[in-house]
C-alpha cells in the first residue's frame, strides 16, 4: 500500500508582517518534520497576509515576499511544502511554491480570480496560464488556490484527468459567512468524487480588518467522503495518512472518468510535470487517524467569529485596552462580553454615561453587566455637559422646541467622553451598532457611530438577543431585564426604538431581502409585506449611505456586509418609485 502523509497548517497570517508569518511557517515545518509529514501545505498568501490590497503596489515588499519564501525554503529539508505567496514577473500572480528539500522545486499561478468585494484580486493579478503537477515518489499531487478548489473543470480536473494527479491541495483565504460552510463542503466533495483524488481544502483563520477565515480545513476521499475537519477559527497543523490506491480503484471503477479523461487529451490542452528529487522515506512511523473536529452549531460559530475578528484587530493594530460605552442595553452588554471573551476582562474597560433620561434599570444592569463579567467599570454622568450645550446654543435656538437635535447632542457627548478615554490612556474605542441600526441609519454620526470598531456591525438585532442568549450558557452574564427590555436609546422622555422603526424582526426581514438578497421594493411588497412601510424603509436604507460611509470596520458575518460588500453612490439619482 502506498501512503502519503500529508499535513494541512491553519495558519493566522498577519497582512504585511512577513518576519511573523515566516517564523510561524518555520515553527509549523518543524512540527511536520517532527510528525513524519511528507508534504505540508499552507493557506493561500501565507507568506504577505490576506488580502494585502495595495500593499501589492510596492515594488519593496514585494521583493521582501519573495526573499522571506527563500528563507522558508531553506528550512524544508527532509519534506515538501506548499506555501502561498505572491510571484513578481513582470506582472503579479497569486500563486503557490512547492518548496522540497531545501530549494524551489516549482510554482503554480492562480488561474480562477475572485472579484468578490472582499478582494477583487483582478485588481493586482493576472491569471496563470499554465497547468503544473509534482511527482515525489512515485506520488503525484497538483495545486489549486481558492475558489479553483471547486470549479468544474476548472485545474483541479486537468490536473487529475492529464497530469495523474492522485492527491490535490486547494490553499483557501475564505472569509467566513454565516451558514456557507455545508455548501461549500458539498461543492468539495462533489469535485473530489468526478475528479476521483483526495481533495485537501486549506483555510486560513484569524481575523483581517473587517474579515474573519474560519479555518475549518477538510480531506475529502476519492469518493467524496468526508475523511477529516479540522476545528474552526483555530491555528492548528492537522495530519492525516492517504491510501494511494483507493485513488486507483475509484477510477477504474468510474467510466465517465476515463471517458472525461481522453475528451481532455483531445483537447489538446498540456500539463507539465515537475520530478521532486527523493527523499528518505520514513517506514517506521506509526500510522495516524484521521480525526475530524465537531461542527459547532450556528449561534456558537458567529460568536466565536465575532471574538476572533474582534480579537484579531485588537492585537494585530497593537492596542493592550479597549473602552465600551455600557448603556445597559443588550447591544453593549453584547459588545462587551465579545470584547472580555476576545482579549480578556482586564483589557476591557465600561462606561456608563448616564443622563436625565436614563432609568434606573439601565444604570443598575450597565453595573451588573461589569460586574458579571469583572471588568473596570466607570459612571461619568453627562447631565451637566448637556446642560452647558444647551445654554451655549439658547441664543441660537431661541423659538425653536426641542428636537433630534438634543437627541444628538447626548449622543455626541458620550463620544467625546469614550475618545477622551481612548487619547487619555490609549483605550481602542468598540462601537455597538448592530446590522439593523446600520441599515436604517438609527444612530448619531459622530456619536454612537463614532469608533474605531464594532463588532456587531453586521449583526441584525434579532440575531444579537439570540447571540445573548447563548453567552448566557457559557455563563449567565446579561440580566434577563436586558434581553427582555424593550430597545431604547433613552434620549428623551418615554424613548422606544419603534417610535422610529418597525420592529426588529420586520426591519430584519426587509434589510435580509433588500440589502442581501438585492430585492427591489416592489418585489418584497409582492411577497405580501405593507407598501407603506417598505418603501419607507428602503428609503431609510438608501439615505443612510452617508453615515455608513463614516462608521467604524466591523466583522462580516453575512454574504452582504456594508462597506465591505455593498459600494452605492452617495450621490445618485434613482429612486425606486
């Protein structure tokens, strides 16, 4: 029986920090040597980070690029690596080096590009031409990168159908969305079975900005049966052993695949083939069991995304500290509690700001919620401040009744008060919008808008309840009087969100149709919802632009996160009638 043991390297890459992430991958080559591996892969871009953006545009990093995968390729005596970098000739190509035994042995061009709005990569790349797959051992293996993973007859399939490639590794930086994870395992395994190999998807994890990669690698057999999972959203080398002649047995057992294979070679198309020098083999190693990590449910996987994006860009921009406006409500509570999960209790700071209009209930649940969870806890009331606004603009305002305008006022004092912190001792100041906030454009611009993150910014309110709900049985920090109270921003007497708004669920609903699902508003009124009020909702989505185009990162956790996902004009003239 012939056998491959290969290993896949979850690897949280820092964008840019090519020293790191090149220590990370010697770290990784030595544990992989240590367990026998014969080859190891890395995620795509693993050597600059993902997606570097316009960091490709400068002529010196990448040259250091390429000298830090020198390095790397030094330090793999004894194994094979496959190692996702960026090529430099004449034009940039996301690309792969298979590194054996000390050296370069080949490089493979990414020949599918994304142009998702997390990285249009036809921005900076080219498309490769050519079609490669490596011998080691009487063993032959092709690579793919990203969505070439799944593409019908797409690499992958010329690889196996001309090249003979047994075993194909697909290196990924796959931003995690909310419920994909099932699809894009069935695509793997559906590429894997026609093409008849072992189908070795690596993802990268951490977080990136408003990105989080989950990890969440698979091996996938020749028949498309699922053989490992490695954990998701951690940094982890996963190894398994490969019976080379299920590969052979699958295709003599399929006739389509040897009629698909000479409909290739008459095609025409050519594939080269790169011999890798052997290197002693390791008869005595003990066989390893493939083991497959459990697949969290839905609310415990968007959670940990939340903590890791969150952590991530915490850590990687070098703050120790963060500070949250703590109102009481289930948003802050909810940010709060990813940011002590994320980073710690003692790196997180709460701020009650409380004014006339803020209950007693408010006040006491923003102290409980501090409490709960042992953070550093302040009350800096802002009554007198807003008193001095006030008095300041009476001249002004005179013959004029209170209106949004106070509302906004407290609004942008509490931001002041949160950047005044932030300057003072260095705190990274987490916003608590939520998805639906965002959407309608219910928040203050430079007030509840104002920081340099938010980590629920694409997370709907109703989704945020459920989120709470669940923190609660890891560990009951959120009163109950919290989850259950009805949303207010307590800015003027008698204060509810649906004074301004339709309820949650309803405005979630709209901005799930009109925002991800690209719905118009004629179309959700067919589905049966008032006129009346989805039109003016869309108007509220469509006029909102503006503060969104101001408003801090956050984790994307949805297929149409603003921002990231979704480019409107802020000046235009459509409007749907």
């Amino acid at each position: 029986m012939q056998t491959l043991r290969i290993g896949l390297y979850q690897m949280n890459a820092w964008v840019g920090d090519l020293d790191r992430n090149v220590q990370t991958i010697l770290t990784a080559l030595e544990e992989a040597r240590a367990r026998g591996v014969d080859v190891v892969a890395f995620p795509e871009l693993a050597i600059t980070g993902c997606p570097p953006d316009d960091l490709l545009l400068r002529p010196r990093f990448l040259q250091e690029n390429r000298r830090a995968l020198e390095r790397v390729a030094a330090a793999t005596t004894g194994l094979t690596a496959i190692v996702g970098f960026v090529d430099f000739q004449e034009s940039l190509f996301n690309a792969a080096a298979v590194l054996h035994n000390g050296h370069l042995a080949g490089v493979y061009h990414k020949r599918v590009l994304s142009r998702s709005g997390a990285f249009d990569e036809t921005r900076y790349f080219q498309p490769g031409e050519e079609t490669r797959v490596f011998s080691l051992g009487g063993v032959t293996f092709g690579v793919t990168i990203g969505e070439e993973g799944w593409a019908p007859d797409g690499p992958a399939s010329t690889q196996c159908l001309l090249g003979g490639a047994q075993v194909v590794f697909n290196l990924s930086a796959a931003p995690f969305v909310m419920g994909q994870r099932p699809a894009r395992e069935r695509r793997l395994a559906i590429r894997a079975a026609e093409d008849a190999c072992f189908l070795a998807y690596l993802n990268g994890t951490g977080g990136q900005d408003e990105l989080v990669f989950d990890g969440g690698s698979v091996l996938l057999g020749p028949d498309g049966e699922m053989l490992l999972r490695a954990p998701v959203f951690a940094e982890t080398l996963v190894v398994a052993d490969l019976d080379l002649s299920s590969v052979t047995r699958a295709r003599l057992r399929d006739p389509s695949w040897g009629q698909r294979r000479r409909a290739r070679q008459a095609g025409g198309e050519a594939v080269e083939r790169v011999i890798l020098e052997p290197v002693a083999l390791r008869p005595d190693r003990p066989p390893v069991a493939a083991e497959s990590a459990p697949v969290p449910d839905r609310l415990e996987e968007v959670y940990t995304a939340l903590v890791t994006g969150t952590r991530d860009y915490v850590t990687k921009n070098g703050f120790k500290d963060v500070v949250i406006g703590l109102s009481g409500g289930i948003d802050s509570a909810m940010v709060a509690c990813i940011a002590v999960d994320a980073l710690g209790k003692e790196r997180v700071v709460g701020v009650n700001m409380p004014s006339v209009y803020s209950s007693e209930e408010t006040r006491a649940d923003a102290r409980l919620i501090a409490e709960n969870l042992g953070i550093r806890f302040l009350t800096i009331p802002i009554q007198e401040t807003f008193e001095a606004y006030k008095r300041q603009l009476a001249e002004v305002f005179a013959g004029r009744k209170p209106d949004l305008t106070e509302e906004n006022l407290q609004a942008r004092i509490r931001a002041n008060l949160l950047m005044a912190l932030s300057n003072k001792f260095g705190y990274l100041v987490l916003s608590s919008g939520n998805k639906s906030e965002v959407a309608a454009g219910y928040a203050t611009l430079y007030g509840d808008t104002a920081g340099a993150f938010s980590p629920i910014k694409d997370v709907p309110k109703t989704l945020v309840w459920a989120l709470a709900e669940y923190r609660n049985t890891l560990s009951p920090v959120i009163p109950e009087t919290t989850i259950r109270r009805e949303p207010t921003a307590e800015l003027r007497p008698d204060q509810k969100d649906t004074d301004s708004l339709p309820p949650y669920d309803l405005l979630d609903r709209f901005v799930a149709l009109y925002v991800e699902e690209e719905r118009s508003a004629d179309e959700i009124i067919g589905l049966g919802y008032d006129e009346e009020l989805v039109r003016r909702v869309t108007r509220m989505i469509d006029r909102a632009e503006y503060k969104r185009r101001q408003a801090a990162p956050g984790v994307k956790i949805t297929a149409r996160a603003f921002g990231i996902d979704r480019h409107v004009p802020l000046t235009h003239g459509y409007r749907e009638l």
